[in-house]
C-alpha cells in the first residue's frame, strides 16, 4: 500500500467487531445477554483478555500504517435503547475498552467509536475515555442536541437514517436529495460530519459506489454553510 499524502488526505483505520460484537459472535446474543446476567465474572475474564490483545493490535496497526484516526466498531445498542443497562456497559465493558481507547490515543491517534444504534446516553461515558469523535450517529438520537451539548468535545459523524427509504436498495435520486437536506438542515451546527449510507445490490455505497452518490454530493456542496 502506498502511504497516504498526509498533507491533503485523512487516514482511517477500521477496527471491526469490539468487545461485545466479539462475545456475541461467539455465543450469539440471547446467550451473551444471558452471561452478562448470570455469569458477570467470567465476562470480564473475556473482556480482560479481549481488550489486552486489541490494545496491543491497535499499537501495531498504528505503528504499521500511521493513521490520523482508528475508528472502533462495537453496537452495542439498538435503535430503541443499549442491548443492556448503562450501569452494565460501565460495569462490564468500559473497563476494559478504556484499556483500548488508551492504546490508540497515547499514539496521538484520534480515537472514533462507532456505534448506529440509540446511545448517545453513553457520549459522556465515552468522551470521559478519550473518545472525541462519533461515527454513524442515527436519527433516533438527539444529534441536534448533542452537538449543543457536547460542542468541543465530540464530533458527530452521521445524521442520515440508515433504516429509512432513503437507504433501501431501490431508493430515488430524489429521496437521497431530500434526505441529504434533511441532514444538512437538521444538524447544521458545528461538530458535525455529514455521513449517508445508502444501500445497493453490492452493499454500502460508500465502500462498493454508486449512482445515487453524485446527488448526494452535489446537494452537500449546495447546502454546507457551516
């Protein structure tokens, strides 16, 4: 891989699958739920362990690709609420992913965490961590108010309404259009990064292309004022 030009490209390094994507993967969610209940202990073994070797794989991939930031990827809520208590993800899961976070930011790396569902109650969690940047935030989250109150803390990336029309497959050049000035109306504060996610036969069109994206752009380009 060629390195990126430093002076006119940002370099983001996606960590998929965190703690508790990781358990779920390999119990499924009704039995990780169920262990968090009835076995809290040997949770925080796995996530003891978990996080020391994501830790140390954040510290190589730093060292190897020198990126500006590392995005993490771990849902752990769904578009109603967390998969469990705040007073759960702080008492199982925020020990350990600090033990991860710290690993990314002592390397002067911005350290991004990804979550698409309800949870922005945990922004003040994460922003305690280290954590200065939220990706893919959804509509079913007080992203205006948000931005308000946490302004100099945390940027917000996302806005778009990835389980809406707007990103099914067969979704209008018109409905993106609408939904890009829904997004660039609604959050037009600063600390916002605008992020759609539309979908097509191949999967995301941000990552695969797209038709619908030159709209997309355009409607962007017309509408950012801030």
């Amino acid at each position: 891989m060629a390195p990126p030009d430093a002076d006119e490209r940002v370099a983001a390094i996606f960590h998929s699958t965190g703690l508790f994507e990781r358990l779920v993967s390999l119990m499924g969610f009704e039995n990780a739920l169920c262990a968090f209940m009835f076995d809290p202990d040997e949770c925080a073994r796995f996530f003891d362990a978990m996080s020391e070797f994501k830790a140390a794989y954040a510290k190589k991939v730093i060292d190897a690709y020198h990126p500006d930031v590392y995005i993490y990827f771990d849902d752990v809520a769904t578009a109603n609420s967390l998969f469990m208590s705040p007073e759960v993800y702080r008492t199982l899961i925020k020990p350990f992913e600090q033990r991860i976070v710290e690993a990314v930011t002592s390397r002067d790396v911005i350290f991004e965490r990804h979550c698409c569902g309800h949870c922005d109650m945990l922004l003040p969690d994460w922003i305690e961590m280290g954590t200065t940047a939220w990706h893919s935030a959804q509509k079913m989250n007080d992203i205006a108010g948000d931005l308000d109150t946490y302004a100099g803390k945390m940027v917000i990336e996302g806005g778009w309404d990835s389980s809406g029309p707007a990103s099914f497959i067969g979704a209008s050049e018109e409905m993106v259009r609408e939904e890009t000035r829904r997004c660039l109306t609604e959050y037009k504060k600063p600390g916002f990064i605008f992020c759609p996610v539309i979908m097509n036969e191949r999967g995301n069109s941000l990552l695969v292309g797209d038709d619908r994206l030159p709209a997309i752009e355009e409607e962007w380009r017309t509408y950012r004022e801030f």
